[in-house]
C-alpha cells in the first residue's frame, strides 16, 4: 500500500490487486509487459486501476505516481 498526494491536494490510497482487471490504464511501456501489475487507486470519491511494474511501491516517484492516476482518469 502506499499514498500519495495530487496537486489539488487530495489523497490517494494505492493498493496492489491481485489480478487485472478489464479497464487497467498502462502506457506503452508498461502495458505490453508480461510482468505488470494492476494497482486500484482510490481518492474515496473517485477510483483509477493502473498498470505498473512491480517495483512501483518502492521504485516510482510520488509524481510518476499521480501522472499515471491523473492519466487513468482521462486529465
């Protein structure tokens, strides 16, 4: 788990899934990968599911982090 905060000043909760689900939002390069994972993230009024690698709770930055939720969410 691990949060994180947008510019806008809302928090989000990122939480690993433990399979993707139809509707995960990864860029290239990411999306192609055999190893990605999907990640929920969830701000309590709004929700995205991200495909990242999986080192994204240790190796992304916070930024790269809301860039994909923001990006997920069509921002």
């Amino acid at each position: 788990m691990r949060t994180v905060q947008d510019p806008r000043g809302v928090t989000w909760i990122c939480l690993e899934l433990p399979h993707i689900p139809a509707g995960a939002v990864g860029d290239d390069s990411v999306a192609n990968r055999q190893d990605a994972v999907a990640v929920e993230c969830n701000s309590g009024a709004e929700r995205a599911v991200v495909l990242l690698s999986p080192d994204w709770a240790d190796g992304m930055t916070d930024g790269a982090l809301v860039h994909r939720i923001a990006h997920a969410l069509g921002r």
